[in-house]
C-alpha cells in the first residue's frame, strides 16, 4: 500500500474510524488518529483489547507497509441518526 494512502486516511477530517487489514489476514483497529504513527520502518499501531478505550491502549503492532493490504472503515453500531437530547 502506498504511504501516501496512509497518511491521507489517518490526517483525514473529520477522522473517520479504520482497521488495517494486512496480508495475512489480521486486522488492527485505528479508532483515534493518535493510535497510529507512520515510522520509517512501517505503521506502528497501538490498539484496545476491548471497547470503549477508557485508558491507554493495550497492545501494539508495527506493520510492514508491503504488508498492508487494505484499510477498512470500522462501521459505526448506530444506526446514523443522533439522539435528541
């Protein structure tokens, strides 16, 4: 995948939510674009083991942009409308 896709989806305004699917099949959740930084090396991608993420991020990863296969938005669970307050 080409950096510059990379960084476009993270720099993205309003930021909008993404896994990284690699080619092995794994996938990593961005959910905030502190959550991944581009290193020379490849992405580094810091993760929550569950939701919400209250704290620090538990884990992370750094992918090998030759092994970045996709970036996949993480579907929102609501069903698009706000609630009215």
């Amino acid at each position: 995948m080409h950096t510059r896709t990379i960084s476009d989806t993270i720099s993205r305004r309003p930021f909008q939510p993404f896994y990284v699917v690699m080619s092995s099949g794994d996938r990593y959740p961005v959910v905030h674009p502190e959550n991944a930084r581009m290193l020379r090396e490849g992405l580094f991608v810091s993760y929550y083991d569950e939701a919400p993420p209250d704290d620090y991020p538990d884990r992370y990863t750094i992918c090998s942009y030759l092994h970045i296969a996709s970036l996949e938005p993480i579907k929102s669970k609501s069903n698009g409308r706000r609630r009215s307050r």
